[in-house]
C-alpha cells in the first residue's frame, strides 16, 4: 500500500467543514422564494429546484445539508423522494412540507426516516429552528462516518474507538494529527484505557498505514538480550527490531522497564535518524508506579525526545457518557457473536455503570458487557449485581470522580428515550406520547445523544 496521506486528509477536512447546504423543492415557485427568503434572512445558504429529479441531481450519500421538500409535486413527489433519499443516506435530514390536513401522510412520512414536518401555512421561525438542528445533527453524522471510513481505510481496528466525551472527540483529533505528522510518539494512561488500540491507529491513520507495525515488550527481558533484540547483533538471517520495522513504525509497549542504559541507546537511535524517522516509535508506558510520572521514569532527555507528541488516555471513570456508549456497543458485538439479544440498560444500570471506579478501565467493562450478555441469555441476573460483585472483588467505592451531576441526568434521559424508542421500534409518535415530550424537544434531544431513529425501525 502506497502512502495513504491525501487519503486520509481530505476525507478530514470535509468531516471539519460544516454542512451549510438546504435544497429546497416545491413545484410552487412561490412558495420555493419565499422558503428560500426566510432561510437565507436566517443567514442560511438556501438553494431551490422545482422538482424532485431536479434535486436528486445533486443529492448523494455524503451530501453536507439537508432536504426541505414539498409533499405534493407532479412527477416524483415529496413521500417517493423521500424513500429515495433514506436508500442513499439513511442520515440525510428531510424536513417535508405538508398542505393542511395531511397528517397521516406526515405520520407516513415520519415513519419513513423523514427529520420532521411542517404543516402549510407554517412559522418561519420554526422552519428555521428546524434548520438549525437538522444542520447540526447533519453535522455530527458526518463527521463521525468520515473519521469511521477513514480509520477503517488504515486499519479495521480503528473502527472500534468508540465515544464522545470531550476527551474521546479530542483524542481523534490528535491522533489523526499526529498520525499525520509522522513523528515519534509517547502514550500513558491507565491500563486497559486505550493505549495499545491508539497505537495501531496511530500507525494506521498516517502515511505509514500497510507498512509493518512492530511491537515489542520492554518488561520481563534481561537486559542484554533485549539490547540484541532491539539493535543487534541478531541471529543468523534475522534482523534487529529497529530495522524491521523500518519504513514502519517500532511500538515499544511498557517503555518504563526499559533500564537508563537501553534508554540511552534508544536516544542515540533516535537521534541518529533523519526526519521524518525512518523507523517510527510510539512508545507506551503502561505503569510508571504509585505517585510517579512519566518524566520520573524515563530519562529526561529521551522524555522531551519523545514526549513533543504525547497521548494520554483518560480513565474509564472520567469518562461520563462515553460509559454507557462503550458499554452498548460492546453488548451490541456480543449479543451478535452469542446469538441473543442484548440486555436492555435501566435508568439504575446506567447509573451504576457511570459510578464504579473501573479500575480495569475499558478491559473491564468489556467484560462486564459480555457477561451481562451471557446472564441475560440465560435470563437471570442485572447489570447492576455485576458491576457490585466486580466492585467488592476489587475493593472499590463508588465514585462520581470528575463527573457532574448532569452527566447522570444526561445519561438517565438518553437511556430512557433510547429504551422507549427500541420499545416502539421508531415509532416517534409513540415515544412522544409515552413521554409526553413535544416532537421538536425529542428530536433536539435526539440529535444531541447521536440517537437516530433509522437504527430502531
Ligand atoms: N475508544 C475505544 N472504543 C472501543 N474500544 C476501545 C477503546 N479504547 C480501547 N478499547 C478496547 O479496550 C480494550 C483495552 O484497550 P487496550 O488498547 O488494550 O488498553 P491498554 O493498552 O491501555 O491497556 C481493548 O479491547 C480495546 O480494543
Ligand atoms: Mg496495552
């Protein structure tokens, strides 16, 4: 594989760029100018065809807007567009037009994946709140299939990072950053929080990606022949770690056991090589011990050689909503791999899950996740007894470490209207009767959870 690097940035840049687009369709050339009028006053970039095949010429999968479109047209109308649209892009935002007394059509329409409607003669002030959140929501699922196609273009693996938190959003960013940049790179962080996944991304999002990715442990190795592993002189017919991967990237794993003298060669190495390196090192340190920092364990001039570009992965407990989010999605795979369904998360599970002090990090939840599976294959057990039993095992108290309180109030609401809208399978309506909530607040609600209503038709 060729360097990947003008694959990989575009494809970024546009996740970057907000989606500003609304195509407005109405048979009605009136009624086109004066929609337009009022979105472009709103300071929106508006743009009017007078038909649906019209507009379908510029509409596509990654299209970065959203559709306003009439019900009513000769030719294609609004309801047959919009099954179109939902076939190429499931997450496309279509806000239809509807005339007065077209309720059930709307209800039709909302059943098919449509964003929401506007009963004629509407509000343009609601339109353009409509807009809003449709461009925001527009936003945010564009970014997040640009960042999953490309980390999967790199590497499978990457498909996996999984959260929102303004730790996890800030740590793609730099990782495609420094992915990018191509530089040496130094990783903390608890254990099971990421480190050796972050690795493999790291190499996997740069121009290194299909080259070789060598790992190796520092810790449990004399250290004599660890020196010969690294640097030489190596068996017959083999090669020393530093060359193998060269062109790739060296992912020396538990950095800290490395002892002043290897770290010193490590040094000499590093700077020995031209810029950008020809073997590249993402250094993990996995335990620098109670009450010490990296910068205790490793030399200081081998740390500044490294540490230019750091990573430190958050714990699991900081995390807030990330929890729940992973704790799904992994309950998702296993449900799939045992052939069951996945266990349903009450207001009480999750605020449990967001309180244990997960001392294991995303490793232990991930067991956890798979044994909350298997209990509820057998029908027996909760969530809640588990991570209780986990926590007395490793003595730990629940804890709110660095979470506020509406993180909980945000996670008990997103749960909530997640369970009822799998519960309705879609059904909007349904969901808002049950929990009396406005259709405008359940979709803003929606759209600030990543909750998308095409995942539970
Ligand atoms: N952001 C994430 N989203 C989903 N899974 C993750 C994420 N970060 C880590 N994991 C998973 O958690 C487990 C522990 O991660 P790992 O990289 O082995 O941690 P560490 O090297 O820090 O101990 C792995 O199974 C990994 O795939
Ligand atoms: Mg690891």
């Amino acid at each position: 594989m060729s360097a990947p690097e003008s694959a990989v940035a575009p494809a970024t840049a546009q996740a970057l760029r907000s989606p500003t687009r609304i195509v407005i369709i109405d048979d009605e050339q009136d009624m086109r100018a004066s929609i337009s009028q009022w979105l472009s006053l709103s300071g929106f970039q508006p743009e009017t065809y007078a038909s649906a095949e019209e507009a379908l010429s510029v509409l596509g999968p990654d299209f970065p807007g959203i559709v306003v479109s009439d019900i009513r047209m000769p030719g294609m109308d609004g309801m047959a567009l919009l099954k179109r649209l939902m076939g190429l892009d499931a997450t496309l935002p279509v806000i239809l037009i509807t005339g007065h007394g077209d309720v059930p059509m709307a209800v039709e329409a909302m059943r098919l994946g449509a964003w929401d409607f506007l009963e004629k003669p509407f509000d343009p002030e609601r339109m353009a709140d409509l807009a809003r959140a449709a461009l925001k929501a527009r936003a945010l699922a564009l970014e997040s299939r640009a960042l999953r196609n490309e980390l999967a273009d790199g590497s499978t693996l990457m498909r996996r990072l999984v959260g929102n938190s303004t730790e996890m959003v800030r740590l793609r960013e730099d990782l495609l950053d420094y992915g990018q940049a191509d530089g040496h790179v130094l990783i903390d962080g608890e254990t099971g929080t990421g480190k050796t996944l972050v690795a493999h991304a790291l190499h996997a999002v740069g121009p290194r990606a299909g080259r070789k990715f060598v790992s190796v442990s520092c810790a449990g190795v004399e250290d004599d022949a660890l020196a010969a592993r690294l640097f030489g002189p190596v068996a017959l017919g083999g090669l020393p770690l530093v060359e193998e991967a060269r062109g790739g990237t060296l992912c020396l794993e538990d950095v800290e056991a490395l002892s002043p003298a290897l770290q010193g060669r490590l040094l000499t190495f590093i700077n020995d090589q031209p810029a950008p390196p020809a073997t590249r090192i993402v250094a993990i340190c996995n335990d620098h011990g109670p009450g010490r920092t990296l910068e205790d364990v490793l030399r200081p001039d081998l740390y500044y050689r490294l540490a230019a570009m750091k990573l430190t992965l958050p714990p699991l407990r900081t995390r807030g909503e990330d929890i729940l989010a992973l704790f799904k999605s992994y309950a998702t795979d296993y449900s799939e791999e045992y052939g069951c369904p996945a266990p349903d998360l009450s207001a009480q599970d999750a605020a449990y899950l967001l309180q244990a002090p997960w001392p294991g990090n995303i490793r232990q939840l991930i067991s956890i996740a798979e044994q909350a599976v298997l209990q509820n294959r057998r029908g027996s057990g909760s969530v809640v007894s588990l991570v209780m039993a986990e926590n007395e095992a490793s003595g730990g108290a629940l804890t709110t470490e660095g979470k506020p309180l509406k993180d909980y109030v945000e996670a008990f609401e997103r749960t909530l209207i997640d369970n009822t809208m799998r519960r309705h399978k879609g059904s909007i309506v349904a969901v808002m009767e049950e929990l009396c909530l406005p259709r405008r607040t359940l979709n803003e609600k929606m759209a600030k959870y990543g909750l998308s209503r095409a995942d539970y038709v």
